[in-house]
C-alpha cells in the first residue's frame, strides 16, 4: 500500500539543531571550529551559521552513503517530487547532469542531446566518453532565442540513431520555454532508450498545476533539478531524482560518488531539507502568488511601447509546448536596445539586477522569494526605462550563428594536443575549447566543432557588448585554443 509521509519533518535540520544544542566540544573539521577561527566571518553572518556548517559524522550521516538523517531527508524529497529515489546534491544541478549521462552511458554509447544544452551537459560528454548525436531546437526568430527540440526532430533522430542509449532533454529551458516531454518520453522508451531530463529551472514546477509537466510526472527515467535556483534553498543545493527500471540506481550511486565532495555543507543539506518541506506544505500557496505577480508584471510590461513579454500565445509551436510564466523574457527589439544595454541601465539607474541579458531579451526572473513590491520596483523601472529612452530603430541585424559543425568528439578534442590562435585567424580551425556567454552557459563553439567566419564574428559581437565570456583559457577571448601542434 502507498504510504504517504509526513511533509512537516526535517531530519537533517533537526539533527543539526540537536548537534548544536548539545554544545559539543569540536574536534573535528571544519578548522573554524563554529566560527572561532573566523571571527570576521562570523560576526557578520551569525554564530548560528558558522555553528551549522559541520561536516558528515554519526549523528548527522554521510552524504555520500546515507543511511540515516540525509538517507530520511531522501526519501521525503523523493516523495514530494514524486521520484522512487533522490539523492541531494551541493554542487549544483551540474552535479547532477554529470551523473545522469554517466550513469546511462558507457564510453562510446550515443546519446541524443539538444545542441542548445548548458556547459554541464557538454562536461558529462566529455567525463563519461559517451557520443553526442546533437538534435537543433525550434528558434524563434523575432526573440533569437532557442525554444526546445520538436517531437518531429526527436522521432526522426531517434529512428535514425536506433542504438542511442539516451536521450537528453531540457524542461523547461533557462527562458522556461517547455518542448512536449510527454510524447519524447513515450518516443525514446518504445526503443528503450533512457530519458535524463535537465530540470535545473524547473525544481518548482511539482508543487503547481499551472507549470509544465515534469520529468518525474511523465515517466521519464531521471531528473536534475536546481532547488536553489527556483525553490529556496541555498546556491548549490539540487537534487538527482530517479523513477523506472532503465537507470540502475547502484549505477547512479556510483557514479555520482567519483565526484561528490566527502565534506558535503550541512548548511545547503539543511536548506534542502526546509525547501522541501516548505513546497510540499506550501508550495502551491507560494507559487499561486508568484504566479500572480509574473502575470501582473508580463501584462504591465506588454503595454509599454517597444517592449515585448512572450507569454502563452506562442504555446502549440514545434518545440514550445508549454511555459513556465514566472521567467519574463522582456524583448527590447522595439526599443532600440540590446538586452546587455538594458542589464546595464537596469543596474546602474535603478539597482535592480536581472538574472540574464542577450542580444535581444533581457530575463527577470519571479520567484517566491518575489514581492509586490520588488515586482512593482521592476515594472516601473521598464516604464520609467522606455519613457526616457529615445525610441530607436531595430537596430540589432546579428545572426544568431548556425550550430557548428562537429568534426570530432568533445572527448576527443578534450584530449587532443592545441595550439593557441588569435580569434581572427581560427576560422577553418577544430575548437580545442567550448566558448559561451554566460548565464545562459550554452556553448557558441563547443570542443571538437568547426569554427567559421559566422562564430568568430558572433563572439567578436558578444565581447563588444561586454557579454560575460566563459570556457575560453583566454578569459578575455581574444585568442582560443584549436587542435593542433603547438
Ligand atoms: C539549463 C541548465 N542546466 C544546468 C545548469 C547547472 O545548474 P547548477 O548551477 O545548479 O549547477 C544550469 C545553470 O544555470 C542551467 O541553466
């Protein structure tokens, strides 16, 4: 019988509550020993904060084999996000993706990905030796941006890779634009193929009706959710979720113990564990208010002159099929601006600072950390913004580069001798390393691809717009490193 349990606990917070209180003498690490040796830090965060942050020991379990308190605290989060198993992760949802491919692919196996899939992805590629076999998303042309991969391009990359033994997809994407899981699931699993679903935007998307569906809830084999990013806790705090008999969940343990700290942080364990509890009990209280200012927020936006929030009337296109509403893309097009221009006057004038710029589009992201107010402060900035704008012309002619072409595996560009070019001369030339703005952190040129004229021009774009540039040894990219002999 289906056995429901109790929301309301937090073995892990409670079991560090109990350390506290106890006031036991620490000779053990962390060397700070509840803040002594960091007096600095503790005045300004708290002696409460330096007294939480422990490291694994009998009383509180070991994250890396639980068997107690965090095995518990699994087992609930599990349950709230209607997984068979969870596993808490404290380096990110990265983490997560990193065990997912490593855990369904063998070195050599093929796994089916979108191109438009974050670093992470391209990382787990390269540890896990596994081929990518890249699917193109949708674009939408007016806001240059990738939606999600089309049910038609997945049922035609499936039949054409019969042997794959995964396929990767993202819900919903950085921009929460969500593609049709439900029919990719029910594609990949009638050829037996494992579906990994990449949720790091999507960890609130359980506790409401009005979000897409999930992984978990359309029978997809595993998940990497980013609590920290969308559900409360703290920055690095995820969760790896599991469902189905495809995935071998020693295989997913091992795996994800080759890189788990052994020193895992009871403050990010702690707040996982009250995230959980508070979306499980709340959640759908919390995100019926969030809901209501990202609505009010993309209606005011709509009305002024020049701005453009997508909204659900661009749902039903291949690769768009549902929306998460609380990531605004407002689209400066109208206005004249570039979505870096608009990060800048946005934090510069009015202090506010937003979660991603691109050329075209800057990202809000609401949350239920968000507030009438905070959502107020933004809605009048982008008035005050477009009345003392002068209006401008569409001026932004760039095109968003076709996906390059890869020549050999990432793996095997990771491994290959480089030699370092100037970026003006690297067109022709294999890339030795992935280059991407970032957020959102999806690769330009990613290891092991062509590099052409259309690339270079495009990062010489994103470096004259002052565009965070990673990935590159160079961190200024002005030269990239290609494969070749020095
Ligand atoms: C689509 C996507 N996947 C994975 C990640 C990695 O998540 P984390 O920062 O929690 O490691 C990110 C981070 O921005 C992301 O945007």
């Amino acid at each position: 019988m289906f056995n429901k349990v109790d929301q309301s606990k937090t073995p892990i917070f409670e079991a560090v509550k109990r350390y506290i209180a106890d006031d036991i003498i620490p000779f053990h690490v962390p060397g700070h020993k509840h803040g002594h040796g960091l007096e600095e830090l503790t005045a300004y965060i708290g002696e409460t904060a330096m007294k939480m942050d422990l490291n694994g020991m009998r009383d509180l379990d070991f994250a890396n084999n639980p068997t107690g308190v965090i095995q518990e605290a699994e087992h609930l989060l599990a349950q709230a996000f209607g997984a068979e198993h969870a596993f808490l992760l404290v380096n990110g949802a990265t983490s997560g993706v990193h065990t997912m491919i490593m855990s369904a692919c063998n070195p050599g196996d093929q796994v089916i990905i979108p191109r438009n899939a974050h670093k992470s992805t391209i990382g787990a590629i390269i540890l896990s030796g596994a081929m990518p076999v890249y699917v193109q998303p949708e674009i939408d042309e007016r806001l240059g941006i990738a939606t999600g991969v089309s049910v038609e391009t997945m049922r035609q990359t499936i039949r054409d890779h019969p042997h794959a033994k995964a396929v990767f997809v993202i819900n919903p994407s950085y921009y929460g634009m969500a593609p049709d899981l439900k029919s990719i699931v029910r594609l990949a699993h009638r050829s037996q193929m494992a579906v990994l679903v990449d949720e790091a935007h999507g960890a609130h998307m359980p506790f409401h009706d009005d979000f897409p569906l999930t992984a978990m809830e359309v029978g997809a084999d595993m998940s990497a959710v980013s609590l920290h990013k969308t559900s409360g806790s703290l920055t690095q705090s995820a969760a790896l979720l599991i469902r189905g008999d495809l995935i071998e969940q020693h295989a997913v343990k091992q795996s994800l113990s080759l890189s788990y700290t052994t020193s895992a942080s009871y403050l990010l364990l702690c707040s996982l564990d009250l995230a959980r509890k508070q979306m499980a009990l709340k959640g759908h209280e919390l995100l019926e208010e969030t809901l209501a200012l990202a609505r009010w927020a993309r209606e005011e936006i709509n009305q002024l002159d020049g701005l453009y929030v997508p909204g659900r009337e661009l749902m039903g296109r291949p690769g768009f099929h549902d929306i998460d509403e609380t990531k605004l893309i407002v689209c400066l097009r109208g206005l004249g601006l570039t979505g870096y221009e608009a990060e800048r006057i946005l934090r510069q004038q009015y202090n506010i600072q937003i979660e991603l710029s691109d050329i075209y589009n800057v990202l809000p992201y609401i949350s239920i950390g968000d507030t009438k107010e905070t959502v107020g402060t933004l809605i009048n900035a982008f008035k005050d913004m477009v009345a003392n704008c002068p209006k401008g012309q569409d001026r932004m002619s760039t095109i968003i580069p076709q996906t390059p072409k890869m020549i050999v595996s990432p793996r095997d560009a990771f491994y290959s001798p480089k030699k370092v070019v100037r970026l003006e001369q690297a067109d022709g030339e294999i890339a030795g390393e992935m280059i991407m703005a970032y957020p959102p952190g999806i690769p330009v040129i990613c290891m092991g691809e062509k590099i052409t004229t259309e690339i270079t021009e495009y990062i010489k774009v994103l470096k004259a717009e002052d565009c965070e540039l990673q990935g590159a040894v160079d961190p200024y990219v002005d030269h990239i490193r290609v494969l070749g002999m020095a």
